[in-house]
C-alpha cells in the first residue's frame, strides 16, 4: 500500500500519508491513486474539479459548505503549513456540532479527505501556503455557506495569536445555532 489512512476524531473524515520516495535527488509520491483510495478511504466517489490557492500567513479561509451540492473534497498543501479544520453539520450524525483539525504542510505531504456533509477551513501558518483540494461536486455560489470561524458553540482552537486575516463572507459567516445544516 501506497498510503496509510487514519480517522480522525470525526471518524469519517481521514488523514491519508502518502508512501514518499527521496533521496539526494529530491523526493517523489502518488498525491492521488483512485484504486487507493477507493480501497482505503472511500468508494464510489468521483472528484469533478480542481481547486488551487495561495495565501499569507495570518489568513484563514472558512468555514465553507455547500447546502446543496455537498461537495467532498480531498485537500492538501504544496507550499507552507496550514492548521486545517472540519465541522460535522449533519443532524443525524453522533457527531454534529464537533469538529477535528490536523496540521498539513509541504513537508509531511498529509492529506485530508472531507466527506460532503461537512464545513471546512484552515489557517496559514507560514509566511504563505498554497493550497490545493478537489472537490466531488462543482462550486454553486449561491449554494455556499459559511460558519462563523471563532463561534463558541464549536469551540475550534485555533493556534494563532489574535485575529487571523478573513474575507468578508467568511466574517459574515453564521454562528452554528443559526446554519442550515444536514439531515
């Protein structure tokens, strides 16, 4: 096996560790191998679309959903560090309102797979970080939500200092007893 796979506190949502091959040369890795994943991460699931950013330090992105169109996404960074973080929203879930956050940067070449069903976002870390994820599903604007990053009832914890640098829909997200959510 290429990868190895382990639940996080949500349990469908997984950390996937990449077998990396280097020497002197530098270092080589599948970051994606279908077989793979369908055999150790989940079947069945077909990714549509490629999503690429870069950001400064201090930046923090999320929490996104879609309402519609839940969208699954394997992410992962290329350059820097990033403290990733996902929100189980569905109802029927023993797990609703939890979240799970793992540390993802170029140099442990960590994945996470979020199931749809989920919010996700992440904090940079270093000077900058790109960052990189495909999703199961197309992005409809006007099915985007976003959670409210520093809400209470969720209680992330963050490891920054201060306020972090948001967009203004990601400011404007909803506090948790106020979002749609799943069944």
């Amino acid at each position: 096996m290429a990868i190895q796979v382990t639940a996080t506190v949500l349990p469908e949502v997984k950390i996937i560790e990449p077998k990396v091959f280097g020497d002197e040369r530098g270092f080589f890795f599948e970051s994606f191998n279908a077989q793979e994943f369908a055999e150790h991460v989940e079947a069945g699931v077909e990714f549509v679309q490629d999503n690429h950013s870069r950001s400064a330090k201090g930046v923090l992105r999320g929490l996104h959903y879609q309402i519609q169109h839940a969208q699954g996404k394997l992410v992962r960074v290329v350059e820097g560090e990033v403290f990733d973080v996902v929100v189980d929203l569905r109802k029927s879930s023993p797990n609703f309102g939890k979240w799970a956050g793992v540390h993802l940067s170029a140099q442990n070449h960590r994945q996470v797979w979020v199931p749809p069903g989920f919010a996700h976002g992440f904090v940079v870390l270093s000077e900058v970080a790109e960052f990189l994820y495909k999703t199961t599903d197309y992005w409809f604007p006007e099915h985007e939500r976003c959670l409210l990053w520093n809400d209470a009832d969720i209680g992330i914890e963050w490891p920054i200092d201060g306020a972090p640098i948001l967009a203004a829909k990601d400011a404007a997200g909803r506090r948790f007893v106020d979002a749609e959510t799943y069944e």
